[in-house]
C-alpha cells in the first residue's frame, strides 16, 4: 500500500476525497432536483404512515385499490378539516385587525415621540424617510405580487400531486421492494425486508405519538394564552403546537405573532413576557414529559447533528427542508441501527445515550 509522507494510507485520502465527492453531488441533485423532490419526499412519508393502515383494510377483505383510495381520503379529510378550522380562527382574527391597526398607530406614534426625544431623529426626518420607503415599495409591489400568485400556484399543485403521488406509491409498493432486491446481492435481501418493515413501523408509531404530542401542545399553549387574555388563543396555540414540528425554530417563529398582539392589545411589557413564558414552559414539559409518554419508541439523534441538517435543508429546500430533513434523518438512524456497516454513522447520528448508560 502507498504511503503518503504525512504516514497516512493513499487508500485512506482517496476514500475521503470520494466521501466529499458523493456529499457535493447530493447536494447538488437535492437542490436542483427539489421541484420534483420535495413532493415525492412528502408523498413517501405519506405512503409510510399509511401503508399500515392499507395493510390492516386489506387483511379486513377490502381491496388493494380501494383500501388506498380510503386512506389518501381519510387523511385528505383531516386535513382538509384542520386547515379549514385554523382559516376560520385566522378570518375571525382579521375582522379584529382594523382595531389592531388603530393601537399599531398609537404605538407607532408613541414610539416617534420616544425617538426625536432621545436622539436627533425629529419627526419630519422620520416622515421623509417612511415617504421614501413607501415610494420605492411602489415599484416593488408588481413583482411582489407576482411572486405570491407564483406561490399560490405551486402550493395548489403541491397539494394535488402529494396525495396521488403517495397513492402511487403505495399501489407501486411490491415493484418497488423488487428492485430493491434487485440492486443488492441475494444474501442482503433478508437484511433490506427487516430494514424496511421496521422503518416503516417505527416512523408510523413515531408519527402518532407526535400527533398526540401537538394535540396536547397545542391545548396547553391555548390555555395558557386564553388565561393571559391575549385574543384567539386557540389560533396561535395550536399555529405554535403544528409549527413545533421544526424544531428549536419552529416555536420562535410561532411566538412572534402572539407577543406583537399582547403588546399592542395591553401596551406593557409583562403580557408578551407572559407569552414567552407560556410558550417556554410548554416547551419544556414538551421536551421532558409529554415527548417520551405519547412517543413509545421516541428517536433519539445528536442535536448538533439536528442543528446541522435544519440549517441544510433550509439552505437546500427551504422550509420545506427543515420539516423534511428531520424524518428522514430518523429514518436514517433507525438504518443505520440495524445495519452492521453503518455503526459508525448510528454513533455519529446518535445522542450517546447508550455509552452514557454503559458508563
């Protein structure tokens, strides 16, 4: 074998330069290929969290066909209900905005007052400068609006091709196990059905536990804005419940609505204090007791390695990869955990809990 002068195996460089190689062409597809992969990588979740279900119709004596067509309706339906309930909590809301607005004023102007007091600011200067940034939003406001009905469009279609590309998934789901099979030698074959059956039950239970998990999230955080008195609290209770899916950031940007009405409703400081504290505590039973009792088999992964896929998959598929790149990381260690070969990378994924017990 090849020696470099440093003393390390040419063999050794050459693997990491492959492992750079294999990284950046991942990359690469994964950003340019994200049109077609961030709605094939939702519509297999899907498929993993009904598969189970279409399994348990069929065994019922239901056919194949229709026990698909009952499970993408099933779940199309609840979903279909929860965002219905959450827009009729958001229009209630907005019939509230124009005195919203009004306190916003107050506040604005309040806060104009405090500014030519304490610096040099004056309120003619700050008039110039909103006059100026209003006239060049003017010429922005044409390709704004053009990127909203873009926008639109895209979720509209998103929301078609999901279901039926999971509903083809499901139905594809015995050709797609063969050429599995296929691409890997016949004494791995027993080892890729154990992976496989246990991923997908595994990810469905983790999945229930979670929806219990934002149900009771969502309750707490709603009771204890309501005890506070901040408007709609059943909104913003379950917004900040659904948007802890994203972890570490998720509920920070779920608490920015709620602090701005507490401090234009109440004008004081302490409610959205109250706010932060709500969501701070709930977060913490979250983390601590509601997460390991709803979740039996909970996924246990290093959180400087959670921290770096949200921040990839923002910077690859934008939020949609910071939902995304969490399961499948999951999905991953729970591969990686069966998988002889892939110990190191169940170590590296891992939150060392496993030493720290044999310690």
């Amino acid at each position: 074998m090849a020696v470099k002068p440093d003393g390390h195996p040419a063999v050794e460089k050459f693997s990491s330069l492959k492992i750079l190689q294999i990284t950046t062409l991942l990359c690469v597809l994964l950003y340019f290929g994200r049109a077609v992969l961030i709605p094939l990588s939702f519509s297999l979740l899907i498929s993993f969290i009904l598969y189970p279900v279409c399994k348990w119709l069929e065994k019922k004596g239901i056919h194949e066909k229709l026990a698909i067509f009952i499970s993408i309706s099933f779940l199309t339906i609840l979903m279909g209900a929860l965002v219905y309930l959450l827009f009729t909590m958001f229009m209630a809301f907005s019939h509230e905005w124009q005195a919203l607005r009004i306190k916003l004023q107050e506040t604005v102007s309040q806060l104009s007052i405090f500014l030519a007091e304490q610096t040099d600011f004056s309120n003619e200067r700050q008039l110039t400068f909103f006059r100026n940034a209003i006239d060049n939003s003017g010429s922005q406001f044409v390709s704004f609006m053009q990127s909203i009905i873009y926008s639109f469009t895209e979720t509209a279609l998103f929301l078609f091709i999901v279901p039926v590309f999971a509903a083809l998934i499901l139905y594809e789901r015995r050709m797609l196990v063969k050429v599995l099979y296929m691409l890997l030698p016949a004494n791995k074959r027993e080892t890729l059905h154990e992976i496989l059956v246990e991923t997908i039950h595994a990810y469905y239970n983790f999945v229930k536990g979670m929806m219990l998990v934002y149900i009771i999230v969502g309750m707490l955080n709603s009771i204890g804005l309501a005890i506070l008195g901040i408007p709609h609290p059943f909104l913003f209770g379950f917004i900040a419940s659904v948007l802890t899916f994203i972890p570490y950031f998720g509920i920070m940007i779920a608490s920015l609505l709620p602090i701005t009405i507490a401090w234009i409703t109440y004008n004081s400081i302490w409610y959205p204090l109250g706010v932060v504290l709500v969501f701070g505590i709930v977060q913490m039973l979250e983390a601590n007791v509601i997460f390991p009792f709803a979740v039996s088999s909970r996924l246990k992964i290093n959180t400087l390695v959670v921290l770096i896929v949200i921040i990839a998959g923002g910077i690859l598929w934008g939020g949609a990869g910071m939902i995304l790149f969490i399961p499948f990381l999951g999905i991953l260690k729970l591969v990686a955990d069966r998988t002889a070969s892939l110990k190191a990378l169940s170590m590296l994924l891992g939150d060392g809990s496993l030493s720290k017990a044999k310690k």
